[in-house]
C-alpha cells in the first residue's frame, strides 16, 4: 500500500495575490500638499481696508459740504475779490445756514430763555458797551454760561468756530449785521485776522464775565481815497482856470 499525502495546514487563499504595501507617509504627505482651488468671491474684505474707505467717505463728506457752496454758482469765493457787505452775502448766507441757523433760527429770533436773538442784538451791532472785537471773538472761541441780550437771559452753549476761514467769519458776521433789519458796518478779514492773533491762547469759550473784561475795540473804519491832485491851469470841474 502507498502512503498517503502528508496534509499541510496552509491559511485559506495562500495562493492569492498578496497587495503591495503602502506607504502611509507617502499618502498623508500628497494629501497635505493638496489645496481647494480658491473660489472667486468668497474672500472675506480686510478690516483694516473697510475703516480706510469709511475714513475717506468720511472726510470726503466734510469737504464736501465745508467747500461745495451747495454747488451754486452764484456762490461768493473768498479768492476772486473782496468781502464787501454786498459781495459777500451769498458766502455769509451760506455760512449762517450750515451753521448758525439751527440755535439763531431763519429769523433771527433765536430760541427764547436758551439762544439769544441776532435781529436788534447789541452784541451784533456793537452797542451798549459791546465792541466789533467782542462780536468776533465769540464766533472765534465760543460762549458759554447765562448771558443777557437786550432785557432777557439766556442760558445756552455755542461752540467754537476758528476752524472756519477769516474770509467765512467776516462774510457771516456782515450777512448777520445786515439781515433781520440790523445796520451795522460789515467786518473785514483784517479785523477776524487781528482779534484771531489777539486771542490766540484762549483754551475755552467765553463766559459773560470774562468778555466785560475784554476791552471794547471798533473796527477800524477805511480811509478815505484822497482826491487826485489837479494839474496846473485846471478847476476842479475839469476846465481851464483863466
């Protein structure tokens, strides 16, 4: 009789195919390597960049209406001629309204017991005591605390307004000496230019007190144009003396 086979203990499929191995650091190193395609759209804007054109907008706005003229060209420039009392009221108007009318109101009238009036004021027209330099030294550094205008108290803030140029203080303070029936001399750049150098180092708006400290001064009124001097042989009228 032959043997039989010897039996082998082989693991099922042994015959199978074995997979290569693989390498897990190469695998996770392309994974790492790889990156979204970038998406249009879907960046978010710079912080930094949105304050930067808010900045801008912003300044841009200021600007705009400091300097715009409500876009009128009939609005006076303080760079082609002099601030008369007539060439300057489209720039004094223009002023008043962006800036005065809310406290002084359209009519001048103010708003009873808390901003004084201007129509008939002896703060404008310099009466009673009051002087061109005290007029302009308010619009320069401001007023604060109870004041009296003609028999009545008022008790109301006004802020400072030296930002604003000569030219506009002088043009706003003749469009507010002409309106509301007032009739008093308009005020020169010169002048705003003097008391600006005079009270430089104020650091605060004016109380009532303070400005009856400050000497009263008038604006200095032009001098005349002396006349011509007539050439030998002629009149005044023009004609041959004999």
């Amino acid at each position: 009789m032959s043997d039989a086979p010897e039996s082998k203990n082989e693991p099922p499929f042994a015959d199978a195919p074995q997979p290569e191995e693989i390498d897990l650091a190469k695998v996770h190193g392309s994974i790492l390597r790889e990156h979204n395609e970038p998406v249009e759209g879907y960046e978010a804007v710079p912080f930094w960049f949105v304050i930067l054109i808010a900045a801008l907008l912003f300044w841009g706005g200021i600007y705009l209406a400091m300097n715009s003229g409500g876009f009128r060209a009939d609005v006076f420039n303080p760079a082609v001629g002099p601030v008369g009392k007539t060439a300057s009221l489209p720039l004094g108007q223009r002023v008043f309204t962006q800036n005065c009318v809310v406290c002084h109101q359209a009519t001048g009238q103010g708003i009873p017991r808390v901003y004084p009036p201007l129509a008939g004021s002896e703060w404008v027209l310099a009466r009673d005591g009051h002087g061109d330099n005290h007029l302009v030294a308010i619009v320069l550094h401001g007023l604060q605390g109870p004041v009296q205008v003609g028999d009545q108290p008022y008790n109301g803030a006004m802020p400072p307004w030296k930002f604003l140029r000569d030219e506009e203080i002088a043009a706003v303070l003749t469009y507010i000496r002409s309106q509301w029936g007032n009739d008093a001399p308009s005020i020169t750049p010169e002048w705003v230019r003097e008391v600006r150098a005079q009270t430089a180092s104020r650091p605060a708006p004016w109380s009532h007190p303070e400005l009856q400290t400050l000497a009263r001064a008038m604006q200095p009124t032009p001098s005349a144009t002396p006349p011509l001097p007539v050439p030998p042989g002629f009149s005044v009228k023009g004609k041959a003396s004999r």
